[in-house]
C-alpha cells in the first residue's frame, strides 16, 4: 500500500510493499501517481517519497513489468512526482534499483541513507528506460555515472552517489523530512519557477530516432529472451533482434 499524510506544510508519500522489498506494481504506479495531488490538495508545499523498511524501492515488479499496462502506470508515476508543481525530495532509505532509481531521480532532489544503493540493470534483462530517464541521469550526474550505471550495469552506493552529485546530502527520512520543513519557507512562486525552467532543460522526447529504439526494445525478441530467462531461472542469451 501506498501511506500519505501533510504535517506542517509537508507531504509524505511511503511506499509501504515490505514483503517485495516496494517494488512497483500498476496498483503502486496509480497509487503514486494519485498520492502527489492528493498531498498537495491538502496543503503540502514540499513533498518527501520513501520507502518502508529496509528498501527504498527493488524496482519494477516482475509479476507485471512485461504486462501491456505496466509501462504507462510507471511512466505516469515518474511524470506526477517530476512535473509537481511544489519540490519533491526522495529519501532514499535503502537499494533504489531500476524503476528505484528512476523515481529517485524523479524528484528535485534526493537524501540518501547509508544502505543506498543505485542500479539500472535493464541492459542485463533486455528492457530499456526512456530518454527521459537517461537524460536526467546524465543531467544530475554527469555522463561517467549514466555510462556506469547504464551501460555497464553497474551499481552505485551512495558515498559515491553523493560524490558525483545523483544524491544531494547524506542522511536519514528525519534528514529528509528537515530539508523539505525548510522548503516550505521558502517563496513557492520563486521554487515553481526554478523547478519548471529546470524542467525544461531536462526533457528528452519528441525525438523520433529516440522514440523507435525506445520502443523496439519493448519490441524485441530479447526482451522476451530476458522473460523467459527469469522464469527459467538462467542466464538469458540475447540476440540483438
């Protein structure tokens, strides 16, 4: 389930999915994506995403990621919490992999615990994340880090995700939770201002050659290659078609 609740100007958001370490289902994807406006309704002028437990989020849930709703949901998701019209602050409590990742760099800004960790393994599945999604790693934490995590499949902890700028300041939800408390102080016309020219500069779509590999990768052989693979309990053996 997804908790909400604003205390003093402050919205928080818990993905609360302990037993699958808050991995992301359609019905979380929805609850997210309705829990941002719900938060600002009720007067939040800063908002905190985390997770419950040990994991801030494993990532796409595998029961649902191949299903045809899935990437909608996870894309409407990521959309609501970038496109909020006040700052939205990720504590990152633990692993953020794949679509953790993803809704980490969704928000403005990200504190992150000691057990944070960082990954987008899709390369070793044969799914794809959208430009969007590689821009702003790129935007937030240079080529270097987009290259590892992307490319190389790498995983990156968080000592070293401060370093290079995916994570803003180290520290705890209390952490987390101060830092959007001293946002509501701030002048919400100037923050929106900020965060929609921010924005701008980030995007990445409308460009069709993007557009197609994007979804050809959805389309792939290999990715059903890397489904089959899991259920199988193997390595997948991808063709490149």
């Amino acid at each position: 389930m997804i908790t909400v609740s604003v205390a003093e100007g402050v919205g928080l958001i818990e993905l609360d999915r302990q037993e699958r370490r808050n991995a992301l289902d359609v019905e979380h994807c929805l609850g997210l994506a309705d829990a941002v406006p719900a938060v600002i309704a009720d007067g939040a002028r800063a908002i905190v995403v985390t997770g419950a437990g040990t994991s801030f989020c494993s990532g796409a849930d595998f029961a649902e990621v191949y299903t045809d709703g899935f990437r909608t949901a996870l894309y409407r998701a990521l959309r609501t919490v970038s496109a909020a019209p006040v700052p939205v602050v990720a504590a990152v409590n633990g692993p953020a992999i794949g679509a953790g990742t993803q809704l980490a760099i969704a928000a403005d800004l990200r504190v992150g615990a000691p057990s944070a960790i960082f990954g987008v393994p899709t390369a070793r599945i044969g799914l794809a994340v959208d430009p969007w999604t590689i821009r702003r790693l790129d935007q937030l934490a240079g080529g270097a880090t987009a290259r590892s995590l992307l490319l190389a499949c790498d995983q990156v902890p968080v000592e070293l995700a401060h370093a290079r700028g995916l994570v803003d300041r180290l520290g705890d939800r209390a952490a987390a939770l101060a830092l959007a408390a001293d946002l509501t102080t701030m002048a919400p016309l100037t923050l929106r201002y900020n965060k929609l020219v921010l924005e701008r500069v980030d995007l990445a779509v409308g460009d069709p050659e993007l557009e197609s590999a994007f979804e050809g990768c959805w389309a792939s052989a290999d990715l059903r290659e890397g489904q089959q693979a899991r259920a199988e309990k193997r390595a997948p053996v991808f063709t490149g078609r």
